[in-house]
C-alpha cells in the first residue's frame, strides 16, 4: 500500500505524520466520496491522498473522529508521496 508524508497545520504549529494507507482507509474514501460527492482518485489525485490520508489518521487515532473532511483539507500544508522501493521478483 501507499505511504505519505503529510504536513498540516494545527493553530499555527506544523506537524508531520508518515501516513501508512490500508485497504480499510481506501474502503473509508470510497464512502467519504460516495457521501460527500468527492470526485474520484483519477479526477482529483491529490484530493484522494489527502483524503486517503485523513482516512488513516482518523484510523490511527491521530486525527479526532469529529474533524469533517472539509476541515482537514484546510490544514494541510504539503504531501509527498513516498518513493516506493523496487523489488527484484524471485528467481525460482
């Protein structure tokens, strides 16, 4: 799965999370798109890592249940991907 380094901002302090996503965060944007009319992942990519990401805060405890999507897209301040290692397939 993906991971990110996600930067926001909280009362003027900036925070920095390494966001390890799960198929249950990209189950949960699947319904926060569903519900809030979000466009999807291929429309709006860096709407969906954001999103992705609020997933698996909110999963994790790092992020309060009760922000609102919308919220937290206002504190982010930037998001990078993280360079994924490539892996030799096995020679069997």
């Amino acid at each position: 799965m993906a991971t990110y380094k996600l930067t926001v901002t909280n009362n003027g302090v900036e925070e920095t999370h390494e966001v390890k996503v799960t198929i249950a965060d990209l189950a949960r944007f699947d319904i926060l798109r569903n519900r809030n009319g979000y466009p999807s992942q291929e429309e709006a990519q860096y709407l969906f890592m954001i999103l992705v990401s609020y997933c698996s805060l909110v999963r994790t405890g790092i992020v309060a249940s009760t922000v609102k999507p919308d919220d937290f897209i206002n504190t982010v301040v930037n998001l990078e991907p993280e360079e994924s290692e490539d892996v030799e397939p096995s020679k069997s």
